[in-house]
C-alpha cells in the first residue's frame, strides 16, 4: 500500500535490465519500498547492489514483451510473490537505428511490437489488477520522442507516440478506480540503449528521471517531463511548420 | 454492483477504492460480511480515523453510519445500550436530556460508537477514567462465519472482547455495544485555563495538577523557539454542579445544542499552512488565552468538541491532506517528549493542533493504544518535504522508550515498528484467526502494516 508520505512497498520493473528503470527503482527503494521484481527476458542476475543493501528484496521473473500471450500470467505470477502492486515501471523498449530499420522493415516492426504493443498486453494486464486491488500507479515511460515524430528517429518516435496515446487512454479509463497512470516523458538520456545516437539538447540522467517520477507519484500528477523544461519546450515545438520540423537534425 | 467508491481516512491521504453497502440492520451487516470477496471486507464509521484504517482496497466496505435507532438508557444500572453506528453526538445529546453523560468521548462527537470501540478511543480523562473500552459492558459482534456473538468483559469469550476492543476493526462487525453512563447534573464543565512559558512550565504543572481534575488537555505551541518551545494552555475542568453555574445558566441546567457548524471552504490551496501562517495563529492563540482563569462555565459540546465548530476542518491542510501523529512515551521518557518537541520546533513543522495529555489505566486490548505516560497528538501537512523521515526518526526515539503510536492516527508507520511497539500483536492474531479463520476482514492499514 501507498501510505500518506508516498511509500510505497513493492515495486515491480517491467523492463528488469532498464537503466532509467533501475534509476526509479532504487528512488523508490531508497523512499522505503521492500520488495522488488525486475522483470526481463530470461530473469535479471545483475542488478544495483545498492538494492539490496537499502533493505528490500529483490526476485527476477522471466518476461518477454514479444509474448502477449504470456502476459497476463507474469502479472498474476508477480502477485503470488510479493501481493499487491503498489508501483509497476514500465520501462522495456527498443530504441534501434533508423538507418538499419529502413533497410530492414520486418526488424523494425519487430522493434516497434516491443515498443508498443508489448505494452498493450502488458499494460492491460496490470491496469485489470491495479483496478482490482482498487490502488496503485502504473508508471509508463514515454519519451519525448512521440510527441511529435522526427524524421531521424520515426519508427522508435511512431511506437513511442502510440505508446504515449495508450498511456493516456489508460489513465483516464482508470480513472476513480484508486489506481493510476504516470506518463514520464525524458528527453535524450544518456544510457547503454542510446550509446549509439549524438546528444539532444536538454539532456537528463536516469538519476534525474527518477527524481521527477518520484515527485509526480508524490503529488498525484498524470504526466511528468524529465527534465521540465521539456514540456514548453515540446509545446513550442508542436507549433513548428512542417516544413522547418522536417529539418531539424535531432 | 454499485461502481467502487474512493475512499480515504480524515487525513485525505492514500485514497483506495471499495465497494460500499449500508446495512440498516445487524443481519444486513452479517449478510454483505458472507457476500465478501476474496478482497476482503471491512466496516466504516464516520471516517474519522485519519490515516487508512477504514478503507479496504478493492473489497467490500461496510458503512455502518445506517446501523441507528433510539439509545436505551437503563439508569438504574447506569449503562446505555445503542445500535454502532450511533455516533457519539447523538449519544451525548439523548443521554444529557437524561441528566448522563458518556464515559469518555474523543476529540470530535463525529464518531460512531461501534468506530470508537474499535479504536479504543480517549478523552481528556484518560488519567483518571482510561480508555472507552474499559466502560463497555457488552457489545454485539458480527463475524464472517455468520455468527453473532454477545461479548463481555466477564463473558465466555472475553479474549475475543478484548481482541475487538482496539481491534481496528478486524475481528468483525460491532452492531451494538452497551456502555457505561454516569449521572451529570448539567450540560457544563467548569473550567480551570492556565498559559505555561515552556515545555518544562508545561510538564510540571500538568504533572502536579492532573490528578485533581476528572479533564485535563494542553494544548502546545510547537512552533514557537528556543525557551518559549512547548508553551502552552492548559485547560483542566470538572463536570459543573449547579451551583457552580452563573444564575441564568441555572434555569435549563442541562440545555444542550451544540452551535451548527460553520462550514470550511471547499478547497484550500497547496501549503496555505506553513511555517509563518501556523507560527503567527499560534502566537495569537496563545496570547489571546487568559495567563489564569478559575471556574469559567463552558458547554461541554465546546470544552470536548471545539473542532467540530467547523465542518471540514480537514480541507484547511489543502489536496495533499494531513498527517496526524500520536505517541506515547512512559512517564520518566519526558527526555524523548522534549527532543520530539524541539525536534519539530527545529525542522518548522507547522502544526497548529499540537494537544499533549498524561494518560493513565490501559484496558487490557492487545492492540488498544493508550498505555500511562506521555501523549501528544500533533497534525502535519502531509506535503511538508522530508516528512516520512522526520517521523521515522521520531518513530525510532520511541521504540528506545517503549513507546508506541496510535493506529487510528496512523498512516504511515512502518510494519516493523508497530510490530515492535505492540508486542501483544501475535496474541491478538490468534484471537482472531479463531473468529475470522478465512481472513475476509481486512484493512489497508492491516495490509501496510501486516497486522493480519
């Protein structure tokens, strides 16, 4: 349960090898939270150590994003481990090479199912048990990548935007439920997942991310932007003529 | 099925949703009890618990505020017996037209009889009264094996009456309870004020005086620094006789209407208590109280109730609500009263409800709170930065001292520290498996501290 303060006691990680996801964990970890699942392809081993050494226990349950069939029963299996779910970070997500997609469309319609429709099934799933348990907060990481699609990036920015949409369906279908949607929108992060794309102005750290992601579930707020700025900043960029939008290198 | 209802406690914090009936009769209580889900159930009162003790995520929630009907008072026996969801007001009222008076009330008369048992509450007379619990004679359990049990303090099942006293209610459904009353020959207290410089003024002079008066309370300045911390008024009373009321007041002794509320307003916005608001309300509170006054005539309903003069006071604290914070420490633990106090002095806590009580004789509830010492009951806005810790550093100095917090206050302790702090905790489990074998009665403040 969530108590006055905002500690939380379990949280569960889709998305269990996530560097920005971890950063949220270990935030959350850090406000109190006990239990821990890191949810990945094939289990997580490596995880911060400070997990552990800030007290909570931490179980890894295998997950594939690309198995919609499945799942339904990771969320239920989740359950029996550790009881309600206070907090789930959805954080899995294929950033891929724009260049190597337009080569390859079946790889990038690969990537874009792990993206977005990953979530779908996964998201179904744990909103049908936040709304059944009556509390708790699906955090869902979008960027800002799918707020308005790029040129340089727009297979992973086209997921990123559907993904966004269906965050907010979500959250308002929820809505009264005692349960709730958090959409965090980053900027470029710096991580192992985007090692291989120049920096983008405003930059965050998952560290960053997961300082605003705290504060949004402290405060009730349905959409957050890692850092701030990013939302006047993407609210002007929404105005831009096409033809300039087009043009802008990242 | 009627949509989920959100839910919270009167700190407006951690809202959850429930789905909520009403029963109007013990059967319709047992009835929703058996209906129950694998969610769980749980009643509801009033809700004026402030943290999450009267929600049930996702289960069924009974709100018992329907289970009413006329109090029957038995004077010879000095005892009323009242349906649970009479609340404490309508009690006070029916009983003062009788010339009697409830045993104990809490702080607001918004509060039903069957919440209150559950919580055990007290009152000013803590000291020389202890807790309601010790007044109960008997009470009407529902339980979710579809029995109803007849509880009392010399009955056959006296664990499961006392597990139910202060058991939050997790041991079942309270439909009706018997009480015991006392005779008052008017509707006044006459009441002793006296303003303390400080902390130490404060403790000692409750120290000295307590036991000369059946109501004690203080209320506390915490904001107020350096020697001035923990000044406070003391307002200490009989219930009047009489004679001690001035000639007008005599004619209609017993003349009881408490003032219609005044409304707060509906929406307040973020941090509008702060520091400087609550620092200068305390200041003027304090410097508008009399440094000495003897034998004032006051309407019980505003020496008992004063908060209740204004419906929704809660909102003041604005969207984020309020965190309420009770302890006791064992008397010779003032060392630990006083760092808490500068404590929240240090860090500006702004709370402007700060009430400090020496209480007395527990009832043997294994999860009924009051133990002799030491309490102090202070409100906090639930938004003040780097409150969870504040508190858990506090909630860490009480457990050096035995002392514990109140769980119908609570709404953010950790698990392991109330299970230290209620060391009766897996006795009282027992009792209750026995009258819940299912597990259906659940709390969120059951789950957040794994109380079951």
């Amino acid at each position: 349960m969530r108590d006055s303060v905002g500690t939380v006691r379990t949280v569960l990680l889709l998305g269990g090898r996530s560097e920005i996801g971890l950063a949220i964990v270990e935030r959350l970890v850090r406000d109190g939270a006990r239990e821990v699942v890191l949810a990945a392809r094939g289990g997580v081993e490596a995880y911060p150590s400070a997990l552990t050494a800030l007290g909570a226990t931490v179980r890894s349950v295998d997950f594939d994003a690309t198995l919609p069939d499945t799942h339904v029963k990771v969320v239920d299996h989740v359950v029996e481990l550790v009881g309600d779910l206070d907090v789930v970070v959805d954080a899995f997500g294929v950033l891929g090479d724009q260049a190597e997609f337009e080569a390859d469309p079946a790889a990038a319609a690969r990537a874009a199912a792990v993206t977005y429709t990953g979530h779908v099934s996964v998201g179904l799933a744990v909103a049908a048990r936040l709304r059944a348990q009556g509390h708790g907060a699906l955090v869902v990481l979008s960027s800002v990548a799918g707020v308005r699609v790029r040129r340089f990036n727009f297979v992973y920015g086209s997921a990123k935007a559907g993904l966004d949409g269906f965050a907010q369906g979500l959250a308002d279908s929820l809505h009264g439920t005692g349960a709730r949607v958090l959409v965090v929108r980053p900027g470029y992060v710096p991580t192992r997942m985007s090692a291989h794309v120049d920096p983008a102005p405003f930059p965050a750290t998952p560290g960053r991310v997961a300082e605003a992601v705290a504060a949004g579930l402290r405060s009730g707020a349905t959409t957050v932007w890692a850092p701030r700025v990013l939302g006047p900043v993407f609210a002007g960029m929404r105005m831009l003529p096409r033809a300039v939008w087009r043009r802008l290198g990242r | 099925m009627n949509p989920p209802t959100l839910l919270t406690g009167w700190g407006r914090t951690a809202p959850t949703a429930a789905h909520v009936v009403r029963p109007r009769t013990a059967r319709q209580a047992a009835d929703a009890l058996a209906s129950a889900g694998p969610r769980g159930a749980l009643a509801r009162g009033l809700g004026r618990s402030y943290g999450d003790a009267a929600q049930a995520a996702g289960g069924l929630v009974l709100d018992c505020t329907e289970l009413t009907g006329p109090p029957r008072l038995d004077p010879d026996r000095g005892e009323v017996t009242a349906p649970a969801g009479t609340s404490m007001g309508r009690l006070i009222t029916a009983l003062l037209r009788e010339g009697h008076f409830v045993p104990v009330t809490p702080g607001t008369r918004h509060v039903t009889l069957g919440g209150a048992i559950a919580a055990d509450v007290h009152g000013k007379n803590h000291h020389a009264d202890s807790s309601l619990g010790a007044h109960v004679r008997a009470l009407t359990l529902v339980t979710p094996d579809g029995r109803t049990r007849r509880l009392s303090p010399d009955g056959d099942d006296t664990d499961l009456f006392w597990a139910t006293v202060g058991g939050m209610g997790l041991t079942g459904v309270i439909t009706e309870a018997t009480i015991a009353v006392h005779p008052v020959e008017t509707a006044y207290a006459r009441v002793d004020t006296d303003r303390t410089g400080g902390l130490d003024a404060t403790l000692d002079l409750m120290a000295r005086t307590d036991d000369d008066y059946r109501y004690t309370v203080c209320w506390l300045d915490l904001l107020a620094r350096g020697a001035a911390t923990g000044r406070g008024v003391l307002t200490r009373a009989h219930h009047a006789r009489i004679a001690d009321l001035p000639r007008p007041l005599r004619r209609d002794p017993l003349h009881h209407r408490p003032t219609a509320p005044v409304g707060a307003p509906p929406w307040a916005p973020p941090r509008l208590l702060n520091r400087w608001t609550v620092g200068a309300f305390n200041a003027a509170y304090h410097a508008a109280a009399p440094e000495r006054r003897r034998g004032q005539a006051q309407p019980l309903s505003s020496f008992f109730h004063p908060l209740d003069a204004v419906r929704g006071w809660n909102r003041v604290y604005g969207p984020h609500g309020l965190v309420q914070y009770q302890f006791v420490v064992p008397f010779g633990a003032e060392d630990t009263l006083t760092d808490i106090v500068t404590g929240l002095s240090r860090a500006g806590a702004p709370s402007f409800l700060a009430v400090l009580k020496r209480m007395g004789e527990p009832t043997p509830g294994p999860l009924s709170f009051p133990r002799p010492g030491w309490t102090l009951a202070l409100d906090l806005p639930a938004d003040l930065p780097g409150l969870g810790r504040l508190l858990d550093g506090f909630d860490e100095r009480l457990l050096e001292v035995g002392g514990r917090l109140y769980l119908a206050k609570d709404s953010r302790a950790r698990a392991e520290t109330v299970r230290a702090m209620y060391p009766d905790l897996p006795a009282w489990r027992r009792v209750r498996e026995r009258a819940d074998p299912d597990g259906v009665l659940v709390s969120d403040l059951a789950r957040r501290l794994r109380l079951v």
